[in-house]
C-alpha cells in the first residue's frame, strides 16, 4: 500500500494504525525494561532512555521548525511536569523488575482516574457525577488487584500505583503547558530535565550494560519515543473517545507477551480488577461524549 493509497483510508482507521504503533511501542518498553532490570537500576534505565531520546528528540526539532520551537517562559512548570513524569518513570520501570508485566500495566490504567480528580483540584474543572462513577470504579478495581485485606502487598505494586499518580500529575501540568508550548518543546525539556535525574542518582552504583543488553538500551530509548509519537498522531486523526479505548488493548496484549515469554499468569483478581478500572475509563469517556453532543 503507497502513501495515495493511504490518504484514502479512513481517519478512524488510520489512528487505529497510529494506535497499533503505540501499543507496540508500549510493550516494547516494558519488555525492554524488564530485561534491563537484571543488570541496571532503575536510575541508569532512565539515564539511558534520556540519553538516547535527547538527540532523537532534537534532530526532529532540526527537522521541523528550528531551535525557535523551545523557546520558552514557563521552565519552572516544564521542571515540576518532568519531577512528577519521572517519578512516574521510576515507579513502573522499578514495577516491572518484580511485579507481572499485565499487574504493572492494569494499576498504570488508573491514571486517567487520578487525573480527572487532579482536574478538578489544579484546573478547576467540575467533578460530574459520571466522572466520580469512573474514579470509584477505578479506586475499586485498584483495591481488587492489591488485595490490602489478604497479606503483604508487594512493595512495587504501590510503587507503580505511585507512578500512576506521578504520570496523572504531569499529565494534568501538560495540559497547562500546551496553550503557549510546542508538542516538540514538550518532549525535548523532558528529555533534557529527565537526563541529570537519572544519571546522578545513578553514578553510586554504575554498572556499565553487557553487550547483549545494549540491544534493549536502544529498544526502551526509541519506543518511549514512538510510543508517544504514534498515540499523538492518532489523536490528530480521531477523537480521543475513539482513539483511547483502543488503548486498553495494552493489557491483554502484554498479558499474552508475560505468558509466552516469563510464564506469568493472570489471576483472578486482577482480571476482575482490570475489568472494573477499564470500565471506569470507559464510562468517563461515554460521559464525555454525551456532553459534546
């Protein structure tokens, strides 16, 4: 199929095309993560990815538009977005050294949910009844999954449910950046604020990668940038009711990568717990609908 041939699809197509790209993406980073975990810490994973996205981020700048696109006024918020975005790194890269791969992505699901409550609070939005319908079925299936009441719950569970926040948060800052900045500016001062982040930390433990791990050095640095390239252009040619269920296709997908590849199975709990998070998202996302109507 040629570029002309392409143009002619359908929008709503051609994002679930884009979107197919960003679960790929997606999943390709945990996978990468996960296997870097057995020699890295999780602050040299995050040095690593900024090292390698900072100059791909900024021969695309080159490309399109010039230096002139990073200009900017608001660098503290850019440096508080990227605090919190790192946080929310750090919790699910250190998630997927101990926890399964779908366990991580499920409790990462709550994040729309965090951020309509952090909507109301930062940007003052109105907290409908449908959006507190969806925050208590996510809360609810979050407590399905870590089963507080059944024994120890493990310490990188509430780390990535920490991440969930820390990305709900930034998310939220994001969308007070994006009335005066470049999606390009965006995503260069997260990488170039996340690089120090990682490697200071880093330095009092170094471990330099085995040759066999510089592979998936390059898999997790390029797929968190398409990942959030492709789901961008999605977004461009479809609405987000259309374009973010397709999203939720990350789960069984990476579900079915744990058991091929590291034999982890879904349990009870986190299926049904899965179900009750997707369906808050999938309920705000019809409410949402119904008031652009």
């Amino acid at each position: 199929m040629n570029i002309t041939s392409i143009q002619h699809v359908h929008p709503a197509w051609r994002a679930a095309l884009w979107m197919a790209g960003a679960l790929l993406s997606f999943s390709a980073m945990a996978v990468g993560g996960r296997e870097l975990a057995a020699e890295l810490s999780t602050f040299q994973i995050l040095f690593f990815r900024s090292l390698i996205g900072l100059p791909l981020v900024g021969l695309v700048v080159m490309r399109y538009g010039g230096p002139q696109q990073l200009r900017t006024r608001r660098l503290p918020l850019h440096l508080l977005r990227n605090l919190a975005h790192f946080g929310g790194q750090y919790g699910w890269f250190y998630g997927l050294a101990f926890i399964s791969l779908a366990e991580v992505f499920a409790i990462e699901f709550t994040v729309p949910l965090w951020t309509a409550l952090l909507a109301v609070v930062v940007l003052g939005e109105r907290l409908t009844p449908i959006r507190l319908l969806a925050v208590i079925l996510g809360i609810a299936g979050t407590f399905i999954i870590l089963r507080p009441g059944s024994g120890m719950i493990h310490p990188a569970a509430l780390a990535v449910l920490l991440a969930a926040f820390g990305y709900a948060t930034a998310h939220t800052l994001t969308r007070k950046l994006v009335s005066t900045e470049t999606p390009l500016a965006i995503l260069f001062y997260m990488t170039l604020i996340q690089l120090p982040l990682g490697l200071i930390p880093a330095l009092t433990d170094w471990t330099l990668p085995s040759p066999a791990r510089w592979p998936w050095v390059i898999v997790v640095g390029v797929s968190a940038l398409t990942a959030h390239y492709c789901m961008a252009r999605a977004l461009r040619l479809a609405d987000a009711t259309v374009v973010v269920p397709l999203d939720f296709l990350r789960l069984p997908l990476i579900a079915l990568i744990g058991a091929l590849f590291y034999g982890e199975t879904v349990t009870w709990s986190l299926a049904l717990g899965s179900i009750l998070i997707l369906s808050g998202i999938a309920t705000n996302l019809w409410g949402e609908q119904r008031r652009q109507e």
